[in-house]
C-alpha cells in the first residue's frame, strides 16, 4: 500500500532549459532537459511505467525506442512505447511523428548515413493540450520551445537516427532493426468518460486520462495497481499531500482521498492498460469551505 509524493530526479541534457518555472522550482542553471518521477523507496518494486516532464530549448535527436520482443531479443527487460502530453509551446514549436512515405530498411540506413533522414520526418505543429502517442518502433523527435509531460513504458532505450550536429553517437544497425520506418499510425481521439475524467490514450501497456476536478470537491482515488497523477493546474491535498501544479503523488493498492482546493484541480493519471478502470475516481460531494466551516481543512 501507497500514497507518496513522488521523488524528483534530473537529467540534464544538451537541448534542456534554465528556467522551469511553473513546472518545477530546481535550478535548471546546468540545462535541466527532464524531470524524472520516481517511487521515494529506492528499494520498492520496480515500476511498470515511468512518469517525466520534459523541457526543450533545441530539437531532441531523431530516434525510435524498441518494442517489446526487439528489447528481449537484445537483453532488455521491455520496450519503450510513450505519449506526450503538451504543457506549453512557443509559436512555431513543432514535434515529429512518424516518416512521410514508408522506406526500405536499405533506404532507411542509407538517410542515417547521408543526414536525409531529417528531410523524411513527418513534422506537425505543437499546440499546448495536444496529446501525441507514440508507439515502439515509431521514428520521432521533440522540437524546441516545449513542455511535455511524458508517460511510458519504464526503458531508457533509445537509438539515434540524426543528432543536429551534436556529435553523440547514432545507432543505425539498432534503429533499423527497431524501426517500423512508415508514416505513423492513425490515433484514436480523446473521449469523455465521465463529467471530470477524459481517456487520452488507451494501449496495452498503459492508459491515460487527464481529470479536471471542480473548486471545494471531494473524490476518492482506487488505486489498486500503481497509478501516478500530475497536477497541471490548480491544487489538492491527496492523501495527505498538498499537491500543487509540477507535483506527482503515486499510488499503488490504497484508497487516496482528493481535498480540492478553491481553484480546482486537473491533472494527468496513468495506470498500466489496456482499458480505462471505471471505478478509478468517485465523486464524494461538495467539500465545505473554512470560510463557511471552521473545522474543514484548508488547502494552501
């Protein structure tokens, strides 16, 4: 049983930022490019999904992730298949899914090795409340000027097909044989589940849904395999946690209650898929504000 705020790990990267705000208050002076949430016992189980929040100020490499029976072939516990969810983006910010045509594996490794791989991404605008699936195997790229928040499988595999110019290493026998080198596939819209629950994205390997929760409510979270939240706007105490816009609580066989403050609350929820869990979030009523009600608890 579980109800903790999550640990904050970071990764600092060529393309990350300074200023993170109002994402997370670390100094980014070292170009903070992720924000890693992990469980706060080092020793618990390990977790099926891996919850981050990304920060570009240049474009990532171009690079795909592998699939779970490519990852076994190569001595890896699973694959990596992820979904954006975007936070923020300047004008003109863009991320790439997919190829425009589909390539022979000799056609892809032959883009790897002259650069033209660049040219065969299929860009699109990024917009912020955009959500992006992405699946293993899927060629893609973040580009400059984005906030994301990241749900995946929990795998640090990537294979780098184009690198802008940093001189890091590329891995051209790996992303071919990871590769499904075509446009990406067609996405599933976000549908309403409930009046304050919206499925985002369903997939074998884990399911999210963004929940947008009404001033002064009560809820409660049944949480019977690991479920992480992010608050994305506004605050609420969960479990006993005050939780405030950056933060992530997980939870894992427990019962959370949800206190929302006098702004409302949404957030982010994942769990392992494939299908949505209807009985996820209860609606407790009305919570009653102090100023009508001494006793209540009053949220920061």
């Amino acid at each position: 049983m579980a109800i903790e705020r999550a640990s904050v790990q970071v990764a600092r990267k060529p393309w990350g930022v300074a200023d993170l705000r109002p994402w997370s208050d670390i100094d980014g002076s070292g170009d903070v490019g992720e924000l890693w949430f992990r469980r706060v016992d080092k020793n618990a189980a390990t977790t099926a999904l891996l919850l981050k929040l990304l920060f570009t100020s240049e474009p990532l490499s171009i690079q795909v992730h592998p699939d779970d029976a490519f990852a076994s072939s190569i001595g890896l516990p699973n694959g990596k298949t992820e979904a954006w969810y975007i936070l923020s983006a300047t004008p003109g910010a863009r991320g790439a899914v997919g190829l425009k045509r589909c390539l022979t594996p000799q056609e892809l490794r032959a883009s790897i090795r002259d650069g033209s791989i660049a040219g065969l991404t299929q860009w699109r605008p990024a917009v912020q409340g955009d959500i992006i699936f992405i699946p293993a195997g899927t060629i893609h790229a973040i580009g400059a000027g984005i906030v994301l928040a990241e749900i995946q499988q929990d795998c640090d595999t990537t294979f780098r097909l184009f690198d802008y110019g940093r001189h890091r290493e590329l891995h051209e026998d790996n992303a071919v044989a990871a590769s499904h080198a075509g446009p990406a596939q067609i996405q599933a819209t976000p549908r309403r589940l409930t009046a304050a629950r919206t499925v985002l994205i369903t997939s074998p390997h884990f399911v999210l849904e963004r929940i947008d929760l009404p001033t002064n409510s009560n809820w409660e979270l049944n949480a019977n395999q690991e479920t992480w939240i992010l608050v994305i706007e506004g605050r609420a105490r969960i479990g006993s946690t005050n939780a405030v816009v950056g933060d992530s609580i997980f939870v894992e066989d427990d019962l959370a209650g949800i206190e929302v403050g006098p702004y409302g609350m949404s957030g982010l929820i994942a769990y392992p898929g494939p299908d949505p869990i209807v009985s996820l979030l209860q609606d407790c009523g009305a919570r009653t504000p102090r100023s009508a009600d001494p006793s209540a608890v009053q949220l920061p």
